[in-house]
C-alpha cells in the first residue's frame, strides 16, 4: 500500500500545475462549505447564549401571530395585561412600548427605536431579558417623566449623531424635550445599542398608545413548569378574548420556543447557501474524472509496461484512485484554511465595521474533519470510472498505443 501511495503521489508531483489547476474546484466549494457552516453555527451560538443570559423562565406575550409579528394590527389590552398576572405561576409581569421614530440633536435627526418600560419593580423582568446595565449616570425611576437612558452608540461622537451625546444632554423625541440621566453598557448589535429607554407611561402618552400594550414580558415562579404556565396564560387569554384554539389573535412563547424557531429559519439558510456552495464541489468532481481520463490516455504506454512486469489490474486501479484521492484530500486541506480565513475575516468585519458580536465564527471538528473526509470521497468517487478504464487496458494494445 506504501508503494501505491509513493507513485500516485510521485505521478500527481511531475504534473504539478495540472494538479493544481484540478483541485481549484475543490479547494473553493470547500472553503464556501466551511465559511458558511462556521458562520452559521457561530450564530447559533452567540443566540443560544443571549438566550441563556436571559433566563429560561421568562414568557413573551405579544399580539399576532409570532414574536417578531411587528406589523399586526392586532392588540393587548388591560384587561389581557390583569388576567395574565392572575395566571397560578406567574411572579412578575411587565408592559413594554416599542416605537419607531425620529429624535433630534443639536439639530441633527436620526431614526431608532424608542421603548417605554416601567420604572417600578417589574422592570427587573425587562432588565434581565435585555442584559439592561446602566454605564453611566443612573437608572430610569418611579416618579420620572420627561427622562431617557441612551445606548452606547448615541453616546460616541460620530455613532448615531456626529456629536456624542453625554448626560444631562436634551434630546427631542416627538417635539417634546427629555433629559439623559443614563447611558447604557453597549450589548453588541447596533440596534439595541442605538436604542432609547423612556418612562413606558410617557412612552403611551407621546405616541398615542393610552389603551395599546406593544409587549408583556413574564417572569415564572421558581419551582413551576415554564410550558404548563404558557399554556395555561394561551388558555385565559382564549377565554378572554372568545377565540379558539388555533385561531388566536397573540402570540405566547418561551424563551427555548423562540431558540428553536430561530435556529430553524438559520438552519434552513445555511443549508441553501451550503446546498449552492456544493455546486463548486461537483464542478471540482468533474475537475478530477477529467483530469484523470487525461492520465489515462497520457500514462496508456506506461500502464502497458507496468502489466508487462507483472502489475494487476487492481495494482493500476488502485494507484488511480489513491492519485484522484490525494487530489481531494490536498484540495479540502486548502479549501480548509481558506475558509476558517473567510470565517474570521467575515468576524472581524462584523465586529469592526457592523459593530456587532453576534457573528462569531465556529470551528468545531467534526465539521473541519467531515470536510476533509468529504473531499477525499469526492476526488475518490470522481477517479473511479477512469481508474476502471485503466485497469482494463490490455498490456500488449497499451504498449502498441501511440
């Protein structure tokens, strides 16, 4: 086996850019697999652990049909709000306003997002699921009006606005004039780091929401089942409400509900943009049969010679396919490191130019190791049929070909 090895390797050595130039198509669908799968379990990661941070016994309440239903036109009421906090299992219950909208400084306007949350003990349930911290000045609390806390972003020059916002700044949020007690510890992600946080009362008044409640967020006791109390606030809010089972006008959901939905819109993308990436690997396949036909035709005289000294037809084959093989393997190593580069540079500018640390790059490796053993089998199976061919060739007619 050893001499094998040593004459394929030699037989690929003396047609070096040849070989080369063959294992392109491999090394790039390689390196595309690679990036992506990286990125996308980087992603799964980086959610899975936000989640975790938030607490698995938390409960999103939200009109419509999901979550992330933010165009509903439904609605949460009071009424919704009381009957939820009666639930048996229910500690802690708390109302959040989102808004979209424009807010000025220094004359400069921008677009973000406003959310209006309590400033009393139940908004230690938002706090928590949004890794709230305060880096500087003070908390939203009771009592306070005309108040805001700002991300991180809108406090650096040339974040949000081109001057950095401090506090005890004036910001203008719909004409009416607040004042920045706080800054917010940045959280990884423009979108919440551009956030603004206001009192949630100020928050219904300035954008008309007296009798709409945009979010309830809910907190279980300790020692109940998260699934039996979600199930049980879907069923109080059917009665409620006089709708039936399937045909609900809200959404509730558990935090590992909400993972397992998110983790399988990801996964169904990852596997699309892996399924055109493998694309590059059969062009790579057909690269190597190629390839190796060519050998065939061009190694006719010395496989006849080699029958002659007493090679057997599964001498030849063998050496075939160990050359289409090394050809797969050399290009998924290439292919390997190339994507672990696309994958941390696609990290670093994300991080860098996104400003987000939600795309990390993974590497586990079982998904580096499967991409070696699968493009050793690519370049394997493509070499077949032409090591076949080889193998049936003649001595006498080999030696006679010209």
């Amino acid at each position: 086996m050893k001499d094998y090895f040593f004459l394929a390797f030699n037989n690929l050595r003396r047609r070096r850019l040849r070989s080369w130039l063959t294992m392109v198509g491999i090394f790039i669908g390689i390196a595309a697999v690679i990036a992506l799968i990286s990125l996308g379990q980087g992603l799964q990661n980086t959610i899975k652990e936000q989640f975790e941070k938030m607490g698995s016994n938390k409960i999103i309440v939200s009109p419509g049909g999901s979550v992330m239903d933010t165009m509903s036109d439904e609605k949460l009421t009071q009424e919704d709000y009381d009957i939820i906090d009666k639930v048996d299992g229910v500690d802690l219950t708390a109302e959040v306003s989102y808004s979209s909208t424009f807010i000025e400084f220094k004359d400069e306007k921008k677009a973000t997002f406003v959310a209006g949350f309590p400033a009393d003990k139940t908004s230690k349930v938002i706090t928590d699921m949004e890794g709230f911290k305060i880096d500087k000045g003070r908390n939203l609390k009771d009592g306070d009006t005309y108040k805001a806390i700002v991300g991180s972003m809108i406090a650096e020059e040339k974040g949000l606005f081109r001057k950095a916002v401090s506090t005890g700044d004036k910001i203008l949020i719909k004409d009416k004039e607040f004042e920045v007690v706080g800054i917010m510890e940045s959280l990884g992600n423009p979108q919440d780091d551009t956030q603004i946080y206001i009192p949630l009362e100020t928050a219904k008044e300035i954008f008309d929401k007296k009798d709409k409640i945009d979010m309830i967020y809910v907190q279980v006791k300790a020692g109940y089942n998260i699934d039996n109390v979600a199930e049980e606030i879907k069923s109080e809010l059917r009665k409620l409400r006089d709708e039936k089972e399937g045909e609900e006008t809200f959404s509730v959901q558990t935090f590992q509900q909400l993972l397992k939905s998110f983790q399988e819109v990801l996964g169904v993308v990852q596997a699309v943009l892996i399924g055109i990436a493998a694309i590059s690997l059969i062009v790579g396949g057909i690269g190597i049969m190629n390839t190796m036909y060519t050998a065939v035709l061009e190694r006719t005289r010395e496989i006849g010679t080699m029958k002659a000294v007493g090679a057997k037809n599964s001498d030849i084959l063998f050496i075939f396919l160990i050359e289409a093989g090394l050809l797969g393997l050399v290009g998924g190593v290439i292919g390997i490191f190339i994507g672990i580069g696309l994958g941390k540079g696609a990290e670093y500018i994300a991080g860098f130019a996104l400003r987000t640390n939600l795309l990390k790059a993974a590497f586990p490796v079982y998904i580096l190791g499967g991409a070696l053993l699968f493009s050793f089998l690519i370049g394997t199976l493509s070499g077949i049929f032409p090591a076949m061919q080889a193998a049936k060739l003649k001595p006498a007619d080999a030696l006679r070909y010209e």
